[in-house]
C-alpha cells in the first residue's frame, strides 16, 4: 500500500524518475537527495517536508517529516535529515544536492554525508525540466485554456475611470473564480511577484528592480512591481500579464489594449510584437538555438526601426522569452547570450514588447510547445491591440 | 542628491543602519552584505536588485544592479558582486553574509571576499528585526486595521451553499479592494502560501507538509494546503487565516464561524482559545520568556481537558505563536522549547487553535506588540465564534 504519489500519476512519476536517474548519470552523479518544493513536486507529484532521494540506478526513496499518513515501501518518516545518511546505510559517492537551495540547509546536509562529493542538483533538475512529457504538457495546456478563458473577460469587467489597480483586483478574482491556484512559483529568491500586472500608460517605463523589459512602480516600495494606481485613460495602452497558474503547470500570456486612439507608433510596435511571435512560431523547432530566435527577433525589429523601445524603454530586459512549466523561469532561455538549443518537449514564454514612451506597453506574450516538428501554441485568443474602452 | 532611501523614511533607515551597525559589532562582525528582499526592503525602505554593505562602524554602501535611476553618494552600480570587493578597496576582515541565500548565491560572494572570514547575517538580521521601530509598529498597526475591516465583511460576502474556496476567493477579492499587497512574505523556502486559508469542517484535519495546526487539503496537490472545495454546512466550523500585509509590514489574524449549531466541544474550545490569549495578552511584557507563555497555554488548555485538539488533531504544530513583521515568521518563537524572551518592540502572532474532528477549527489568532509595561493588540475585532447562517 503506497499513496505518496497521488492516484493516477504513478506511471508518470515512474517515468520522471527515470529520466533524473539518467540525468545523473550523465552528470557523474550517483544519487540527488531533492528538497526543494518545485523538484519535490515533480519527483512525486506532491509537496512534501522533507527529502526525496533518488540514484543513479533509478531507486527512489522518501524521507518525511511533514504531512503524517503518507505510507510506502520506499517512505521513511523522519525528523532530522541527519537520520537519511543512517538509514541509507552507505553514503553516495557523489551526491548532488540543490545548490539554490539556502547555504544553511545545504551546509547541513553536506555535513549529513561526510565523505560525498557534492554537485549542483538544482542544475541536473532544471535540465530535465526543461524537456516536459506528454503528461506534463497536457497539464500546461489546460491552463492554457482556462488562462484566455480569463482574459476574455478583461473587456467586461473593466469600467471608465478604474485605475490600473482596480482593473488587476477585478482580473484576479476572475482567474481565481475560473481555478487559478494563485500560487506563482518563481525559482530563486531575488524575484517577487504576486499574480502578475497590469501596466497602464507610462507607468509601463518605470523600471523594476528585476531583470523585465517593462516594470511598473507598484502600490508600495515593498513590493516595487506593477500597478500604481494610475487612472485608466484614452490615449493609453493596458498591458495585463498574469499568472496562469491553473493545474501546478503554468502558462505564461500577455494581451495588450487600448483606450481611444493611441498613435500609429504603439501601434506598429504591436503589430511588430506580433509579427515576431508569428515568425518565432514558424521557425523554432527541435535543434534550433534559443539564441537565433533572438537575433531573428532583433532584426525584425531593428527593420521596423523600433529597437529603442523594445524590451523596455529606460531599462531593457536581457531576454525574450523563458521555459514555464512548474516555474515561471525555466529553461531554456531566450536571450542574446543562451547557449540553450530547443528539444521536443520544451515550452516556452515568449514574449516581444515594446514600452512606448507617453503611451506604455504593447506587444503580446504566448506560451508555445516545441514539437517534433514545429511549435504548437498553448495561449490561444485574439493578438491584437484590442480597443478597452 | 539621493532617491535610494524614499521620501520620509531617511531618519527611520538611519536608525535602522545604526542597529544593525550595533548587532554587528555584537556578533564579532566587521559587516553584512545584504541582498535578500525582506533585509533589502529593511534596511533602504526599498527591493532593489543588488547588495547593501553595513559596516560595524555604521557605514552603509549600496550596490545596484535594478533599477536604473537610483543615486546618492553612497550609491554604485555594478553589473556582479565580484566588483564589489574591489570597490571597497578592502575585504572587511569578518564578513556577514545572509545564510538564509542561496548555497550557489552565498559561494559566489564567499569567493569574491578572498582572506574573510564569514559568520551567519540572516541571524543577526532576524534578531535585529525581532524588535519593532515605532515607526514600523505604525505600518503593522494599520495593517491591522484594514485586515480588521476586509474580515469584518466576512458574513455579508458569505451565502448559503457556498464552498470554502468560494468564500476564500470572495475575501482575497476583498482583501485587495481594502488595500492588500497581496505578496505574503514568508522567511525560508520550504512554505508557500497564497493569501491564506479558509478551512470549512473536517477539512482543517488534514495535514499539511508545514508544522501548522490545521493544514486542509488545497485544490491541488503542487499547492496543498487551505480550501479544497468543501461546501459550507450546518454543523460546521469555519477558520479564516489570511494575510494582512497592507503596509509591507503584515498582521497575521485569524477569526472562527459557525453555521448552525456545532456543539458544546468546538464552542468550550473556542472560548479556551480566546481566553489563552487573554492570559498571555496580560502576561506577556518584556523580560518574560516565550516558554512560560507557551506552558501557560498549555496549563489552561489542560485544565479544559482539550489536549487531545490543541494546535492540531491528526497533526500538531510546534508552536502557538510566531513574531511577524515583514515576514510571517519572524522572531520571537513562542514554542516549548523556545529560548526567546520577550523585549519592548517585539511583534507577536499568537494563535491558540483547536481541530475538533467532524466539526472543523476553532480558535482566534491575534497579532500583539509588546510594550514597555505589555501588550498592545493590533488586530481589534470580536472574538466569539461567530455565526455566519
């Protein structure tokens, strides 16, 4: 009688461990003992306190603290990792642990098998994320689904004279009444984010202490991201990017508007964002290299003579596009300098803005599917700048 | 001319510097290098990306990645933190880093600090944000009078056939209008919540993999935790726990309801809860150890003979009550084995729960700051278990 993996994913998780075992031993390693919530998640289709020990020979083990009444012949309830070198009888020669997760407990764990050598499991994990299975994309693609169902909704629940703040309250209890776990899970410390933003106007151009093409100033200095309060105006664009976050996977999706005319610049800045998606679509496919689409981007919009404005205005972002799946910021990645080659199985944000001075974003973001011959599009609705008010 | 440290806070952040510089000499330190978020936003009133370096001497040197525009004398961009020692000309002699970072974060700065020694900053930080300016008990204040107000509405935005997620989405709605950031920060990587939990009946015994009382299942098994669609029923217990961060500096509260009868155990318990509260209200003041108020608890829990669902039925948690502040789990720790006492300018989140099983959670949490002859409650508004149909 086992139930750490919850019922109907035994095969998958079953699959997903093999892959990590031979992730290690591509590395060199012969075991990782995962701790991090987002790999806890994939390894067991759950999130647990405590470790998840998986070899180089595919046997997995789980030691629990936290919840009680999870059962198996692989789980060992315990309280303090120091107990895992115990049971386990013998330590792994090379053990790789997840280097972001903090000094603290990765010291302690270090300390927990004395005579291991140690390498960077956050690294071996990121990259079997990156190549997602059937099961996985199947996930992001229902939250694909319910992401533009809430979008669609932007048109009704805005009203004249709602500020951008009042507008992205009124999206969230959208996406929440449609499902959306809330949760935006983020890999590494240095972002913060809530469900997402709306930029209204020139608010779009104030820069974020992050690494984003258009930031927003936020409510507070605490939380130094997105709406401002800005009062919705004709002669504004409205970018809303949020969290799709609906089934544990996540899809990423932008969708700018317009309130009255807001000049032909934003406007063929828009359609230039667009056109990028479009042609990144038509080209990305298995054995292309993340850093071609950039350049092919780049030339795109060094034609239309609107590099000054694209990815950010006083700041721009070293990126256009990232992996989503668990988290917001997998692999592989978008910029200039990637050395990252797509595979069948990746899925990928991508996201061409530009920040129009006076007016603010435009442009759009979808989540894409690398198949084996091409991409499918996971964020399905209307691309253009559509008109809110 | 600097725009570093915003408008109105200048004196506060120097205060603020001068403690740290203060902790540091007591720690034997020579000075922090400061990049987490929650120490960020402490000691410059602001998240950047970048480090901010506190001298025991009390000078401070901020190093900035993001945003651009940021100035000030003490002000210098850089692109790594490998400039950083070189800036300084010198490499301080015992160096404070926050071990709290990222093993791969905390390597990188231990390798660009050739010669130092390095001693636990995320400890020094922790105590140092234990104990409340007045002017951070003012933000914590009105965090506590807006958290008070959004619950307040909790019986109108209630209707009869409802589920707890319903209810929950309906009061994060509302939260939000009344002004709450959203982000609920939490110190450590191991829990994620959302904006808190609503748990309805039995769902408040299932376990969580974090040391809480009361778990509930969640929607879904990336995130589980809080609501997990139960419909709202007579003979049922309602917990609320949500986020009150409405300043960067949260409350953490928690009222109960009832629909229809539930009984003379959850009504006795209840009423315990909130009496364990009164006591430490009048108990707690400086120099009081928090393992006396927790065997307080424990006495008055005894005496009603509710042992067997105090802090937890299936599950208990380790604690009755948690400093707060920027983060959900700061110092004090009020458990058994704490060996905290109680100081002028702590802020603590007490929060003597019960599970009673077929019948849901009861109890109240509050958030009280500790005066020079005190407490001062900070989430005023009543206490009974409420009937909500």
């Amino acid at each position: 009688m086992s139930n750490i993996v919850p019922k109907g994913w035994e095969k998958e998780i079953a699959q997903r461990e093999t892959r990590v075992a031979e992730a290690l031993r591509q590395a060199g390693a012969d075991a990782i003992l995962i701790s991090g919530n987002a790999n806890l998640y994939y390894i067991t289709g759950r999130v647990i306190a405590g470790y998840v020990l998986v070899t180089a020979q595919g046997e997995v083990k789980h030691f629990v603290r936290r919840p009680v009444e999870l059962e198996g012949d692989n789980v060992a309830y315990i309280r303090k990792p120091e107990q895992i070198a115990e049971m386990l009888g013998s330590v792994p020669g090379t053990l790789a642990l997840e280097y972001d997760m903090s000094y603290a407990d990765i010291m302690r764990l270090q300390a927990a098998f004395p005579g291991a050598k140690f390498v960077n499991g956050s690294a071996i994990m990121r990259s079997v994320r990156a190549v997602k299975t059937p099961f996985e994309l199947d996930l992001i693609r229902r939250s694909g689904v319910s992401h533009a169902m809430s979008y669609k909704s932007i048109p009704h629940i805005f009203s004249e004279g709602m500020s951008d703040v009042e507008l992205q309250v009124e999206l969230e209890h959208r996406l929440r009444l449609d499902g959306c776990l809330g949760l935006f899970r983020i890999s590494g410390q240095s972002m913060e984010l809530f469900m997402g933003n709306i930029l209204a106007g020139d608010n779009a151009d104030n820069p974020a202490p992050y690494d984003f093409a258009m930031g927003g100033a936020g409510m507070d200095k605490s939380i130094p991201i997105g709406a401002n309060g800005t009062i919705i105006k004709p002669g504004m664009t409205i970018m809303v990017d949020a969290c799709g976050n609906f089934t544990g996977y996540m899809t990423d999706m932008s969708r700018s508007y317009k309130v009255g005319e807001v000049g032909e610049l934003a406007e063929r800045a828009h359609r230039c964002s667009v056109e990028i998606c479009h042609k990144i679509a038509q080209t990305a496919r298995p054995g292309v290299a993340a850093k071609d689409l950039v350049a092919l981007a780049e030339a795109t919009v060094a034609e239309a003579g609107l590099a000054d404005y694209f990815m950010g205005h006083k700041q721009k972002a070293g990126f256009i596009g990232h992996g989503v799946g668990i988290e917001i910021n997998e692999l592989p990645v978008l910029s200039a300098r990637s050395k990252d080659v797509l595979v069948e199985g990746n899925v990928i944000a991508l996201e061409p803005k530009f920040v129009i001075p006076g007016v603010g974003a435009v442009g759009i973001e979808n989540t894409y599917a690398i198949t084996a011959t091409g991409t499918e599009c996971l964020t399905n609705m209307p691309e253009d700048l559509q008109q809110l008010m």
